[in-house]
C-alpha cells in the first residue's frame, strides 16, 4: 500500500488523501497533442487508490491498453488550502516527482466523445510517486527543474518557471473547488515529450539537486 515517504526512505506521519491533477500545464505540451491552450487551469482528481511507488519496479496492465508516460513535478500538502488561503506555497511542506500514466488511446476515445476522463486517467496505479524533500515558500517561488529518462534517453525536462499556470495560482484556483488536506498532492502538468511504455523500459526520474529514482516497466500479473 503507497504511503508518503521522504527522500530519507522515512514513512511520513501525514495521511494519504486525493491527487488534484493539472492538465496542459506548458505549452509545448499541449501543442504536441494538438490540445488547445487553456486559459485557466484544467483540473482533474486521481484517487488515493491510483496511488503507487515510483519503486524499483512499474507495473503496467496492457490488457488496459497502451500506457503514456507523463512526468510531472508533485507538491505535498502540509497545511489546509481552502479559499481563505492567502498563502497557498507555505502551506506545502514537500516536493517529488510521479509520472500521470494515461490510456492515451482511450482517452481520445473518451474525449471525442465529451465523456469525463476518468477511467482513462485515474486507474489503479496511474499515479507513481518518488519520495519527498522538505521545500519551503521561497524554494518553490525561485523555480525548480526535473528530468525523466527512458532507457537511458532524456524524454522530458520540465522547469516550473515555464508552467503556463504558477504554483501559487494553481493552488489558488484548485481551492475554490477543492479544499486540499495535509497528505493531498498536486500533479502540476508535464512538459513535451510524452510517449509510451513497453515491457522492460529503464525509467528514470530527477528532481534537480536530488537524487536520481529508477524504476522498471514490469506486466501487472
């Protein structure tokens, strides 16, 4: 069962709650899926149950479909965010990293159709998330940067100075819908550079200044 843990390997005392997710977060992103650019934040939930490690090993279901990765820098809530938060980036007391794996194929299907995303995005195992560092409100304003790598090739190199919504104005915006709890986390969107998984691919991911995580696509039996 996932629980949070720091980049000491140390289980957390906070709760594992809900994922609010941000769709189209940079631009070149959204152009390569030949997506629109939002003028707000596009929002979506995976539950506590998608939830996973980003261990020595990922599990993927093929009888789902095609897995995409998409890597994306994860903030740790640590104090409530509600709409009478006027200081959302201080009430976060980690940053990681986790890879959003989407059925792409499905959720093209799901989209044309204008149906809810859900089963698409929020699967068991559609979240994988690195451990935590500590982060405070003035290592989150001066931008932070992460790589992610596929069998040993740089796929993906996200830098949140080039988010189209900022940290703070996500975390804004999601809590006048959702009110965030310690133990919730926020996918903040990837950059270009998504693609698919195949059996045995060597992942890699990096927040920079951190220590690299790696991980392995293994059939979910």
């Amino acid at each position: 069962m996932y629980r949070h843990k720091w980049e000491s390997d140390v289980n957390m005392a906070l709760p594992v709650g809900k994922a609010v997710c941000v769709g189209r977060n940079y631009v070149a992103h959204a152009m390569e899926l030949n997506n629109p650019v939002p003028n707000a934040p596009l929002l979506f939930i995976k539950p506590s149950s998608a939830l996973c490690d980003f261990g020595p090993e990922t599990a993927i279901n093929l009888s789902l479909g095609e897995h995409h990765y998409e890597a994306e820098l994860v903030l740790l809530v640590g104090r409530k965010i509600d709409r009478s938060c006027t200081a959302p980036l201080s009430h976060i007391a980690g940053v990681g990293l986790g890879l959003d794996l989407t059925l792409r194929e499905l959720q093209a299907e799901l989209k044309q159709k204008g149906h809810p995303w859900e089963t698409a995005k929020a699967f068991d195992g559609s979240g994988c998330i690195t451990p935590f560092i500590p982060v405070n409100k003035d290592t989150l304003e001066s931008g932070l940067t992460y790589q992610f790598w596929q069998n040993d090739t740089l796929k993906q190199r996200g830098d949140s100075k080039h988010m189209i919504f900022s940290m703070a104005r996500l975390l804004t915006t999601i809590a006048q819908f959702f009110t965030l709890y310690p133990g919730d986390i926020v996918m903040t969107g990837t950059p270009e550079g998504v693609g698919a998984l195949r059996i045995g691919d060597e992942l890699k991911l990096q927040l920079e200044g951190s220590k690299i995580y790696c991980s392995k696509v293994v059939n979910q039996s």
